[in-house]
C-alpha cells in the first residue's frame, strides 16, 4: 500500500477532478508486477493502468490500491470489470469511496468471488494525495489549504511592510513544489497591489515548473495596470469565500492553495472554508509588522479556532506544521 501511496502522489495534480489513485499488482506469488496511476480526465484510471504494467502476471494475483475501485461507467468503464477480467483473486483497497456514483466497487468484486479487504494505510492514504479529493468528494467544495510563513513571533512582514524573505530557500524551493500539484491558488487584489506576485510553480532557478496551477484572484476592486496577473489569474468579483469556491467547483478545481494577505484569510476564517493550515516558523524575530490573520472572529479565548496538528517536520530552519480544525 505504500507503494500504492506513492504511485498516487506522482500523479497528484494532473487528475483533477478525478482522485489521483494509485495502484500495484502483485502476483499469486506476492511479488510486485505493475505499478499504475490514474491519467488525465479521459484517460485509464490506477488500476487499468497497473493491470496493463502486469500483463498476464496479474492472474490469481493481488489489487492493492489506495481508493475502492469504482464499479460505474463514466468517461471510463468500470474498474472492477478489469479486474474481474483480469483474473485478480484478492483486492485491498485503503479508503472506500464517498461518491455515490462509483461507490459499491466493493461488493461488485465480492459478487465475483474476488476476496475484499479495506482499511489498510487508510490514515496515510487520506491525510496524504486523496486528501483533497476525498473532501471535494464528500462536500461538493475545492479542498483549502491556507499556507503562510511567519517569524517566531507571530508576523508575516515586518514594520515597513517587507517581507522578502522570512522563510528559508528550502521552504520556498518546497512551496513552489507543491504549487505544481495545485489546481488554484488564491490571493486578494490587496495581495496583488502590494506584492505583484505571478503565482507560478517555478525552479531554484526561476523557471516555470511543467505544470501551473489557476491564479485566483478575490476582490472589487480593478488589477494594477500592468501586473503579473492582469492578464492570466482568474478575477473573481466578490468577497464571499462561498462564491470563490462555488466558481472554482465548477471549473472542476479540487485542490486549492490560499495564499493571499491577512484580510482574505481572516474572511475564510469566518466561513468556516480552511480546511488545513500549512506554517512555515521561521527562526526569527520581527517585533512588530502584521498578523498572519485578521477578522477571524474571534474576540474572545471562547471563540478561539482550535487546530489538531496532524504533521510537524523541519523544513531547511523552518518548521512546517500541518494542523486542521477541529470541528
């Protein structure tokens, strides 16, 4: 199953709006014959994939993959009928799926004899990549990630305003990774005034990355004449974090990335539209200079927003913490 994790997180990214599954093919010996992700919207899902890397290896074999193979026609006819035209005697699948048109994959493959297991990694496979689809999956909203880098004490800028740069060159070689693998990233027209950001996914040495997540930008108010993102960010007219996600579900966006100014993060606060934090601690200190949040609402140590930490790990100096709210 772990094998399975990372075939997923390798196609993490380019599957949108369909999970990015993964899948390996084990023998009737038990040893590894196909690995297979899910391809582009249209194209074969993990387990087409892996039973096509294992060929005739995959007879009396094994499926292990991270999402409960789907039972539906759609672009693509159904997964369990490949596996039950494969000749896969056992399937372990991590997470079932939540989606009513696909689920029941499950009890199709046990109709044909082929022994069922679920649970295995199950953790791991839904805080890892089908994090964001599985919520997309179970709300009907683009999963939000709102990321910030902050001083030890709290500011994201120091007094005059400057901010360049409070993270290591390690925290932004790795947040300019995981752009590659987002369907959006959001900013305010504040943001884009200020700080003239292009919102792309780009290498340590400046060069766009192959795949570029959708600029979003939220706000009334026109773009500066001449910014980066004048002529290619999506401009969403509103301040209402609900139209912001409503327009990007349509557009088939599933996973999104936050990453505008304090206002705009304070306004997802009180929607109640974050669904994880990602903070970047840089081991320094500014004094004064602005919060990563404002208007949250909270006003009291009653409403504080209580987080669950899920991840803690060091990123170069920095340390990375990954926390979802409680409720």
């Amino acid at each position: 199953m772990a094998l399975a994790i990372a075939e997923s997180e390798r196609v993490r990214g380019i599957t949108s709006p369909n999970p990015p599954v993964g899948c390996v093919i084990l023998d009737e010996n038990g040893n590894a014959a196909g690995f297979g992700g899910t391809q582009p919207v249209g194209g074969p899902h993990a387990e087409v994939m892996a039973l096509k890397a294992a060929g005739s290896k995959a007879q009396g074999g094994t499926a292990v993959v991270t999402l409960e193979p789907c039972s539906h026609h759609g672009r693509t006819p159904p997964c369990t009928d490949a596996l039950i035209e494969a000749g896969i005697k056992h399937v372990i699948h991590a997470v079932s799926d939540p989606n009513p048109r696909a689920a029941g994959g499950a009890n199709r493959l046990k109709e044909a004899g082929i022994t069922v297991e679920s649970g295995l990694l199950a953790t791991e496979v839904s805080r890892g990549p089908l994090r964001a689809w599985l919520h997309y999956a179970r709300t009907g909203r683009p999963h939000v990630t709102w990321k910030y880098a902050a001083s030890l004490d709290g500011r994201i800028a120091a007094s005059d305003g400057t901010s360049q740069w409070i993270s290591s060159e390690i925290s932004r070689k790795e947040v300019h990774e995981m752009r590659a693998k987002l369907d959006a990233i959001i900013v305010g027209t504040g943001t884009v005034r200020k700080d003239d950001p292009a919102l792309t996914a780009r290498d340590t040495g400046g060069m766009p990355l192959p795949r570029q997540p959708l600029p979003v930008v939220v706000g009334m108010s026109d773009l500066p004449v001449g910014a980066k993102l004048q002529h290619t960010a999506l401009h969403l007219r509103t301040h209402h974090p609900d139209d912001v996600l409503t327009a990007l579900a349509e557009q088939g966006v599933v996973d999104v990335l936050l990453e505008g100014g304090p206002t705009l993060a304070g306004a997802f606060w009180r929607a109640g539209r974050i669904d994880r934090v990602l903070a970047y601690i840089a081991p320094v200190l500014l004094g004064d200079g602005p919060a990563a949040v404002l208007g949250a609402g909270v006003s009291t140590i009653t409403d504080a927003v209580r987080l669950t930490v899920q991840d803690v790990t060091m990123s170069g100096p920095d340390v990375r913490i990954s926390a979802v709210p409680e409720n």
